[in-house]
C-alpha cells in the first residue's frame, strides 16, 4: 500500500467517484468492487484496517450449519457459492478445513446433523456440463461462478471411525469416540483477508487511509458531495470530495448521520451482538482438523486449529454498550469466557482454567433489527443496503464469507443510479498471488516453520518481507521467544507497506500475535511491546520518548480490549 502521508495528500488534493466510510471487510470489499468497474474510490478508515468485527470473527469461511437449523437455505447457498469464489481467488488466505462431529459410546450419529450435512453438500455443489473438446469430453465439473473454470469444491461429508476421528482430534483419544461425522469448510485470516481486499483495490486505483475519522457529511443541495474527516494522529481536518457515498461501517452504520437514518421509515436498526472467543495452546488442546462442540443452551461452538493454536468460539449474546464508543473497545465478558472453558473441558475432558487462555478477543456483530417490537431481529446475518434521503448508501449486516456479495450489492445500486453499462468483476480477480513455501528463498536466521506461515499469510509478498529479514539479522527472529513464528521483518514491513501506525495494529491485526500469544506480547513489563516499537521507530520517526509513549498505549489498549483473560 501507499504511505499515510501519501494517501491523505491524495485524499485532500484529489476529487472522487466514490468515498467509502469503513475499513473493515465490507468497505475494503466495496472499494475493490467500485475501482474495478471503473470509478475513482477513496477509503477511509476511523481506526486501523479491519480494527472492528473484521479482525474478531471465528476466522471460518463457510456456510453456517446452524442457519440451516433456522431454514436460511438463501443465506447458506448464497455462503456456500461464495466459499467456492473465495478459495479460487485466495487459495493461500481461504483454506479448505476438514470438520468433524463426533460419536461416543457406540451411539447412533444424529440423523438430524446428517440430513442437514446431506443438504449442505447438495447446496454447496453445482453440476454443470461444460464441453471442451477433448480435455473436457463433456463431463460433469462443478463451476459455479459461470466462468467456465472447474472450481474447487470438497468432498462430501462422510462417516469415519472412532480412530479416524482420535486422527483428526488427538484431544479426543482419552474419551474413545466410536465414530463421526466429517465434512469440509474453508478457514481464513480474517484481518489478512482484508489487508489484501485493499491491496487489490489500490492496484485497481483505490486511494485507502487508516486513522481519518468522518466527522460530518458534506452536502450540496441536499445530496452528499463527500465527506469531512479529521486526522486522529494530528487533529488537522479536511473535506475528501466525492460525488457518492458509501457507509459500510457495519455495527457502527446507524451511527453516521444518525437522525437522516432513524426518520426514514423502512431503515432497520442494528442490534449489536457479543462474540467471544479464546485461543489455547495447541499441547493443551492438540487438534488435526476442527471440531463440532456441544455447548450449554442446546448450542455448539467451534474448536479449530489456527496458526499454532487451538481456537475455541463462539458465543452469542445482546450487546448494549453504555455509550457511544462502547462498541470501540469490547472486553471478552468473565461469563463468556467460563462458558467457552466449560463446553471445552466438557468435550475434551480436560481441566483447564482461565490461566490456560492464551488469548481471548470479543467482536460485535451487526445483526439487523426492523425496530418493530412486532417482529423478531432477523438473526441469520442477512446483508441490508439501504439509500436515504441525501443520497448516502449504508450496507450492513452480512457476514465475513458473504463480503463480496454485499459489495456487490452496493456498488450495483451506485451503477444502476448512474445509468452505467459496468458489471461486477470482483469473482474472477485473484486477491493477492499464491506461492509454495518451499518457493520462497531462505533467508539466515528465520526458522524453517516460519515460511509455511508467511506464504499462507503474504503469498508472494512474502518476498517483501523476506527481503526485510535480510537487512538486519535481528529482523529475522521471532518476535516472540519461544512462541509463534511471527518475524520482527513482519513488523517493519506493517510500517513501511500496510499503514501500521502504533503497536496494537502490529501485533492485533498485521500479525495475530495479540491473539495466539497475549500474555508474552501484553506483559507489564512491556519487554516485547517495545521490540515491536524499537523495530517499527526507524520507519516512522520516533525517538525514545516516543517509543516509551507507544509501548504505554500498547499496554494500555490490550487491557481495554481484554486479550488477556484475568485469572
């Protein structure tokens, strides 16, 4: 990406087609859309990239097996045909994940999860005879998008074994499942997955900037005409023109001009919901493939294996912050958090307590609401686009995997208001480009695991960081001792490349040390905090003084978002 400074110089300089309001997936979703059908796009982004529900989601690509429960068939076909997209166009970031529900005792696999896991495969394959002379011979090929290229699909879910599933489940061998259900998702790096979004829009002409917050909307005779935004690092504010604009902030939405939303009679309300999460060391909880797990209330949650660690998610409960920025900074709630160790140590048969979480992260989601106490809330995160009286477009609601979708919604009602003949292309762009780990060149001193990881997190920009690591021997390490595998090379590349701005967007969102490793990066002595600041001050200027101030703000951000659970 552009520097900051050069973004916003742009920013103030340039006039636009189209200003998006939000960083998160949506937004970066939207300004990929919008730049590849030929307008100008400017992004801005109050806090960091994906700092919102974006970077806190249960990291899944995937149809949602529960919503099936509640008879969402549009909502999980339309999920599970974005799955497919996602894995062709990312298939280092979007990775097939094998599931397993598990047996015990010799009982019966439910029927129930079976017939359900039956429809999931019928909705997630598509059969379509393509001819192609030889090659194709006429056979069947699933190709779902109508390009005309065979996608990847999964395997249809099956029945396994008890050892199958200890195999897939190591946590599970002292409890002797007899046998299981397993079936296929896809599981991503949520925060990545959009610093790639934005990427590919600025190759497309996208202008995107962190740290501008929108403080009103410009007019001119009543329609929008841009944005105001105000710089939170100096305080300058400026206007960033544009002809259209769109608010894609998600649980924040009805908080951009709030009064022009609320009197308009069909515009729903957003009912914010808590998801928490926590992440286990993989020795506590060792995990080949994920898990179904059943949870108190007739619910189940996920445990999956990520980045090293073992993942467990997610709750799902109302959320009513006690002011406005409440939804800035959302804590993993001490019950939520009982909650997730108890369905664990439940399934696995383990002990463990709060001082076993290795990190824990609440997100909040927009789940949309009519505002008619008649009606119930519409829970299966179905996408709402709506346009008010200025002009402005709010898109909300939705989910991680449904991202593209809704930019698409957007961006097609910007097209049909200005009469233009410009489809969406966004299912046929690669986002980033894929490389082997075994490609990349090896540079003394990164640890051999190490590469795995940077080519599934970077793809081919891994060879930027690599180039990095070279520099300084010292830029080669861990950022963490004897911990994952994230390189002090990835912290200067999030300060030079990707508008890494302080050491929570290092260590939350451009790498997920925050989250698999909170304790080590979150001590109070602030020893790591200040490797990350020492690493990120030559790129951005700071002396000592500065760095002690943003090691401080560090540790004073991991205890408001809550990363490490309080025993």
């Amino acid at each position: 990406m552009i520097s900051r400074e050069d973004a916003i110089a742009a920013l103030a300089a340039d006039s636009f087609d189209v200003v998006v309001v939000g960083g998160g997936i949506t937004g970066a979703g939207v300004a990929l859309d919008a730049a590849t059908r030929g307008y100008s796009v400017a992004l801005v982004e109050r806090a960091d990239f994906a700092s919102g529900t974006s970077s806190r989601s249960s990291k899944l690509v995937h149809g949602g097996l529960r919503y099936l429960q509640n008879f969402d068939l549009g909502l999980v076909r339309e999920a599970l045909l974005e799955r497919q997209i996602m894995v062709r166009l990312a298939p280092h970031l979007v990775k097939p994940l094998p599931l397993v529900v598990a047996a015990f005792n010799d009982e019966r696999l439910d029927m129930k999860v079976g017939a359900g896991l039956n429809l999931y495969d019928v909705m997630s394959l598509d059969k379509v005879r393509l001819r192609r002379g030889r090659r194709g011979r006429g056979e069947a090929v699933e190709d779902l998008d109508g390009d005309g290229l065979a996608d990847w699909a999964p395997d249809r879910h099956r029945v396994i074994s008890g050892e199958e599933v200890v195999e897939r489940l190591p946590a599970l061998a002292d409890r002797e499942p007899t046998s299981g259900y397993l079936f296929y998702d896809c599981q991503t790096d949520d925060s990545r997955l959009v610093m790639t979004v934005l990427a590919e829009a600025e190759r497309f002409g996208a202008v995107c900037c962190n740290g501008l917050e929108v403080t009103e909307l410009l007019d001119e005779d009543g329609r929008t005409a841009g944005v105001h935004v105000r710089d939170v690092a100096t305080g300058d504010t400026f206007p960033v023109r544009a002809e259209n604009v769109v608010n894609a902030t998600g649980v924040w939405a009805d908080r951009l001009r709030p009064d022009e939303l609320h009197d308009e009679a069909e515009v729903p309300r957003i009912r914010p919901s808590r998801g928490t999460h926590i992440t286990l060391s993989a020795r506590d909880v060792p995990l080949v493939s994920g898990a179904i797990v059943p949870a108190g209330g007739g619910r189940t949650i996920f445990a999956l294996p990520w980045l090293g660690s073992t993942l467990i998610g997610t709750t799902d409960n109302d959320f009513d912050p006690e002011d406005e920025h409440g939804l800035d900074h959302v804590q993993p709630a001490p019950e939520d958090l009982e909650y997730l160790l108890e369905a664990t140590n439940g399934f696995f048969g383990t002990s463990l307590g709060t001082a076993d979480i290795t990190g824990a992260f609440a997100g909040v989601r927009p789940l949309i609401s009519t505002g008619d106490p008649g009606k119930s809330v519409d829970i299966s995160r179905k996408a709402e686009l709506y346009e008010t009286s200025s002009g402005m477009i709010t898109i909300t609601g939705g989910k991680l995997t449904t991202w593209r979708r809704m930019a698409k919604m957007a961006v097609d009602r910007l097209v049909e208001r200005d009469a233009r003949d410009a489809p969406c292309r966004t299912h046929e762009i690669p986002l980033g480009f894929a490389v082997a780990a075994d490609e990349l060149p090896r540079v003394e001193g990164v640890p051999e695991e190490a590469y795995e990881q940077l080519a599934g997190r970077y793809g081919h920009a891994a060879h930027d960081v690599l180039r990095i690591a070279a520099e300084r021997g010292e830029l080669a390490q861990p950022v963490v001792a004897d911990g994952p595998v994230d390189l002090l090379a990835e912290v200067v590349h999030a300060a030079r490349r990707e508008q890494a701005r302080n050491v929570g967007d290092v260590l939350l969102r451009r790498t997920r040390l925050g989250l698999t490793a909170a304790r080590q990066v979150a001590e109070p002595s602030g020893v790591t905090a200040e490797r990350v600041a020492r690493a990120m001050a030559p790129e951005l200027g700071w002396d000592d003084a500065r760095i002690a101030e943003e090691v401080a703000a560090f540790l004073a951000e991991a205890a408001s978002e809550g990363i490490v659970a309080s025993t």
